[in-house]
C-alpha cells in the first residue's frame, strides 16, 4: 500500500473515531433522559424499554467500531496495517476504503459468514 493511500485511511479512521464518539455520547445523553422520566402507564414503560434496549445495543456496536478502529490505528503505527488476521495476506484496498477497520480480506470474510440458502 502507497504512503498516500495509508495516511488517507488513517484519516478516514480518526473521522470515524470522532463520529462514532459523538453518537455515543448523544445516546448516552438520551439512556440519561430515559431514566429520568417517569412512566405514565404500562403501554409506555414496554416503548420505553425497546427504546432504551436500541440505545444499548447501539452503543455496543459502536463501542465494538470504535474498538475495531483503534486496532486499525495500532496498526497503522505497527506498520501491519492492511494485513488480513485470518490468512496473513493483504486485505483488497477497496475493501479498506469502504471499511478502513476491517481486519480480514473479503475471500476469508466471506468463509467466517454463514452461508444461506
């Protein structure tokens, strides 16, 4: 990978890293207000609690992103940055363009999924 195309990817992660920081720190601010309110009846309380059930899952995968992209960055400063965890060869760069924390290539991404029928 060219030193231009990584230090783009280093920046596209770190925007994403603030992104994703910031959404975190709005759905925290609304599970705040969630516990906060009081609940006028029953119908209420199950809407309130899929609500805050989303905020909670939401913010586990965005901590699970922001986990991801870290790691990305440590490897970028590892200079193994790019390198598929599963097979050790080179991750596609269009790949890491869509997803610059993606930590395996496609061919070995798409044998860890599930196939459907």
């Amino acid at each position: 990978m060219r030193k231009r195309e990584l230090e783009l990817l280093r920046k596209k992660l770190i925007e994403k890293k603030e992104d994703i920081k910031k959404i975190v720190q709005g759905n925290s601010k609304e599970e705040e207000d969630f516990f906060s309110t009081e609940v006028g009846d029953i119908a209420d309380a199950a809407s309130d609690s899929v609500e805050r059930e989303l905020l909670f899952e939401l913010n586990d995968n965005e901590r699970r992103i922001l986990g991801n992209i870290e790691d990305a960055l440590q490897k970028i400063e590892n200079e193994t940055y790019g390198i598929c965890e599963k097979c050790g060869k080179e991750i596609e760069i269009e790949r890491l363009k869509a997803m610059p924390f993606a930590m395996v290539c496609m061919k070995c991404k798409s044998q860890m999924e599930p196939h459907r029928k």
